[in-house]
C-alpha cells in the first residue's frame, strides 16, 4: 500500500496537476484538502532533491489581468494587481534533473 506522498509523486511523474485535481485524483475530501496537498508538495519538494528529480511549478495566474505570481507551492487568494480573487491555481509535475 503506497502513501498518500507516493502516490502524489506517481501521478506528478505522469502529468502536471494542480492541487484540486490531486485532490480529486486522489479521493481527499473536506475543509483542508488543499493545504493538506500544499503540505505534501513541501515535504515531498525536500524529497525530490535527494533522488535526483525537481518539483516544476507552473506559477499562478490572475484570470481577470493575466498578472503570474512568483512560481511556489502557494494558492494565492487574491491579485495584487486588480484585487480579483479569479486565480488559476499553480501547476506541479516531477523530472529527472
């Protein structure tokens, strides 16, 4: 039986996702689903780095302006450009170095 993190890293080895679609992929439900899966991106970040392998993250992007955000494992909750709260989540995928 594989971790939830293992799990992560499988699906993130295949494709990019963004923390809700792992969140569904993976069957979590409830009020904390997406800092549960920002905490597992953290944690499996370190983990990447002793394998040889790098956690790509494609940035956040405002959908109203098109402002991108700093590329990190965050889900901003609004643009501090034209204070829309209409952001496109970041993208996460694993490759070799």
């Amino acid at each position: 039986m594989m971790t939830r993190r293992q799990r992560i890293i499988k699906l993130l080895e295949e494709r990019d996702y963004s923390p809700s679609e792992l969140a569904l992929a993976l069957g979590i439900r409830g009020r904390d689903t997406k800092r549960t899966i920002l905490e597992d991106l953290k944690a499996i970040q370190k983990t990447l780095k002793r394998e040889g392998k790098i956690l790509l993250i494609k940035p956040a992007e405002c959908r109203k302006c098109g402002f991108v955000f700093q590329p990190e494992i965050k889900i901003p909750s609004r643009c501090p450009h034209c204070k829309s709260e209409w952001i496109e989540e970041p993208r996460f995928k694993i490759e070799p170095k």
